[in-house]
C-alpha cells in the first residue's frame, strides 16, 4: 500500500471516530458505507456537504481520493477531492487540511501547496 492511501486510511478512521458529533444526514451516510454501499453513502455525504456539514465533507474527499480503488462505484477525482477536503478544513476538520495537502500534492497543485500546506 502506498504511503499515500495509508495517510488517507488513518484520515478515514479518525473520521469516521468522530461520527458521534455528526449531523443526521452523515450518520446515515455512514451507515450506508459500513454496509459497504458506497454509492448511496456517496449521494448521502453530498447531501449533507452541500449542507455544510464538515464530517461528510471529508468522507466525500476520501471517498472520491481513493475511488474505485477502494469504494466501488466511486470514480476517482483527485480535483474534486481537494476541493471536498479544503471545504472540510475550512468548517473546523483540521485533519482534512493534511488531507488536502497530500491530494494537492498528489495533483501537483503548486500554488495551492506553496499558500496552505506545510
């Protein structure tokens, strides 16, 4: 495994510990993705990230990092990952901002890394 997918796999954990905090939308989201359905998890974290809703936000970034790689029917976006994962940095996920970085990083997004990541 890379050393890319295991940063993103621990961002994933913490994420998902963090659930209890979360709004209904995501947590139904969640459900859907211990079930292994990630395809409703995905339309049900968008719901919810439109909302603003930072959890989901950053399981949207994952999820769309990683894509069918690891969720099944989930296309592979690194564009819309980073924006995902910025968005979740933004409304108070500070792992979503390493997150982002590692993804910026990935996409070779030289002005982005050179103004927000370490």
């Amino acid at each position: 495994m890379s050393r890319f997918a295991r940063t993103l796999l621990l961002a994933l954990g913490l994420a998902a510990a963090s659930a209890s905090a979360a709004q209904p939308g995501f947590q139904q989201g969640m459900q859907a993705y211990e079930r292994g359905d990630f395809v409703q998890a995905q339309r049900l974290f968008l719901e919810a990230a439109r909302q603003g809703d930072a959890h989901a936000q950053e399981m949207l970034g994952l999820m769309y990092a990683f894509g069918t790689e690891i969720y099944r029917g989930v296309p592979r976006d690194l564009f819309a990952a980073a924006q995902w994962l910025d968005r979740a940095a933004a409304n108070g996920r500070p792992g979503a901002r390493y997150l982002y970085c590692a993804v910026a990083r990935k996409e070779d997004l030289r002005a982005t890394i050179a103004s927000y990541c370490f």
